[in-house]
C-alpha cells in the first residue's frame, strides 16, 4: 500500500479484554502505519479501559466509547462515519478476538488497490474455517445461499466481517439507510455497496474460532439476520 494512503482498522467490541492488547500490536506488525479504532460498547470487563490505556502510549491508536450494548451492526456504522469524517483512504474491519488472522491484512490491502471492496472469504480456494462444529457450518451456509439468493450478491463469502473498503466508495452508501442492527450488517452492506456500483474481490483466510471469551453469535441471531435481509430485499 502506498505510504501516503491512509489506512483505518475498525475493531467492534464487547468484552475484549483478553485479546485486544495481543491483537493491536500483530495489526501494527503487518500494517504499521495504520490507525486502529476500537468501538466498544462499555463492556463489563473493562475492555474500554484497556483502550484507552493503549491509546494513550500510542497515537495510533483511538477509542470510541458507546454507553451500552448498542448491536454489532450500529458500531459498524460507526466506524464507516469515523473513517468518512477523518479523510481515511481505506477501511479495514476485522474481528478483535483473533478469529481473522492479522497476517492476511497486507492481501487485503494489496487487493484494494484494485477492487473498491476486498471481502476476507472462507468460502473460496485457500480459504477455510477451523474449530467450528457442524451447527455453526450449516448457519452459516445457509445464511450465505439466502443472501446470494435473495439479495443477488455474487460473492461466496457475504457474513463475515474481514473486509478492506475504499473510504470513497463507502461515502456514497447512503448509512442513515442501514437497517441492520445485528449481524445482517454484513450483508447489507456488500448490498448497499452493490447498489453504487462497487466492485469486489475475495481474499482466502482460514477463520479460526476464538479461544479467549465466548462466541456471540446464536440460532436467534442468524434467523433475524434472515428476517432483516427479506425486507431489505422485498421492503420499500
């Protein structure tokens, strides 16, 4: 990536705590001249206090602090606003519990220079997931086909959340529109980004179930991310 492009790591969490303090600085080994923010929802373990102690020794890095647990797809935004409003060049999301591998960061960058959104897949040839039972694969192949199904997305990978944006393309979103509160945000926004005519190129990454704190997903989770993407499709 050129150097004088400016780069933004979102990182949405919710107690964090184990892992932000180990992820930030593989982020800074891979992508060294990037910023991180860090969107936390007041989480009980103290995870915003880790932030900001974080911060504080390294310009780097920023906080945004939410009075409560507001939903996965709300922080998301709010990162998308910080990276318009702050001139970013590029946005990168990622997991903060290291289930997206820190080393894929420079392909996504790389892919960016060519694609408005390169989207982290596990879905497509070298990519992969490991530590998942057989419900955690069958929700999340089902909630892929419905999306391609119902909302015409092409790519193979569309509910994770490891994907590098141009900060351009991302402007022209229209985010007061967002409807996703929760995890649909995903593919609401490859929809969204579908709908101004952005371009997008899959990346291969081996996801790795988390092994610090608890997975936050659940069978409730996924069918409303399957109600929020019928009327997104079919709504006015």
């Amino acid at each position: 990536m050129p150097a004088d492009r400016r780069l933004l790591v979102t990182l949405c969490t919710y107690n964090e705590r184990g892992n932000i303090g180990r992820l930030i600085p593989e982020i800074h080994r891979h992508a060294p001249q990037a910023d991180v923010l860090v969107i936390d929802d007041n989480s009980p373990d103290g995870t915003g206090e880790l932030a900001d102690e974080l911060a504080a020794g390294d310009q780097r890095i920023h906080v945004l602090h939410r009075p409560g647990k507001q939903g996965l797809g709300t922080a998301t935004v709010a990162g998308f606003r910080y990276g318009i409003e702050h001139d970013y060049d590029l946005l990168l999301n990622m997991d903060a519990d290291f289930s997206h591998p820190p080393e894929t960061i420079p392909a996504l960058l790389e892919t960016a220079s060519r694609a408005d959104v390169a989207v982290g897949s596990r879905y497509v040839a070298g990519g992969g997931v490991e530590g998942w039972g057989p419900h955690r694969h069958v929700m999340s192949w089902g909630i892929n086909t419905y999306a391609r199904l119902i909302l015409g997305l092409k790519t193979k990978d569309n509910s994770g959340s490891f994907r590098c944006y141009r900060v351009d393309k991302l402007a022209e979103v229209d985010l007061d529109r967002i409807r996703a509160r929760g995890y649909a945000i995903q593919e609401e926004i490859l929809y969204r980004c579908r709908k101004v005519g952005c371009t997008f190129e899959e990346v291969p990454f081996v996801f790795k179930d988390r092994t610090v704190g608890e997975s936050k997903i659940s069978w409730k989770d996924a069918v409303g991310a399957l109600w929020v993407l019928l009327t997104l499709r079919f709504g006015k």
